[in-house]
C-alpha cells in the first residue's frame, strides 16, 4: 500500500532538484505510481510519480528553510493547509491526510 492519496499535502521535486509544497488532486493510474499533483502558489500542475514525493510534514524542517519570495508564501500556505487552518483554492479538506 502506498503512503501518498488524493488529498495529502506533500513536497514535489521540480525539475532542478529543488522541492516546491503541492497538493495531490488525483489517483492516477493503477497501483498509485503516480498522481496529479497541483502546486501551491503557482497556477500549475503536473502527473508526478512517487519518486519525485516527499511527505509534507516529514520534510518540512529540510526543505521549507526557504521563506522569500513566492516560495515562502507558498510553504506558508502548504502549513496552513496541513494543519486545517486555510483550504486549498476554496474547497473544504476534511480529507487531508497528514503523511
């Protein structure tokens, strides 16, 4: 069984090897190899496999140092979202899962 489902907050990595917070939206394909992720601040989403994932929360203290710029809002933004304080683009999580 796999760690990550629709509704979790995780950390993606981005095509420089650097981490950016998103939100899963999407199951993909059999087997949860990969899934619909949708980053937090930025008007993007993208079918990212498990490899390319890190649990939110887990790795919270290596990766979300960072808080300038858009990347700073968007950490901020992921936190809150983790912890129930804020939804994501008006929907209602009561599905979160804290992984």
């Amino acid at each position: 069984m796999n760690k990550y489902s629709k509704g979790n907050v995780v950390w993606v990595r981005l095509e420089d090897n650097s981490w950016w917070p998103g939100y899963i939206t999407k199951e993909q394909n059999e087997g949860n190899k990969a899934f619909m992720v949708e980053y937090i601040g930025r008007k993007r989403k993208n079918m990212t496999l498990i490899k390319d994932l890190a649990p939110f929360y887990g790795y919270f203290k290596k990766f979300g140092k960072d808080r300038r710029g858009l990347l700073g809002k968007a950490i901020n933004s992921a936190y809150k979202i983790f912890k129930g304080k804020i939804s994501y683009e008006g929907k209602v999580f009561s599905n979160i899962r804290r992984v």
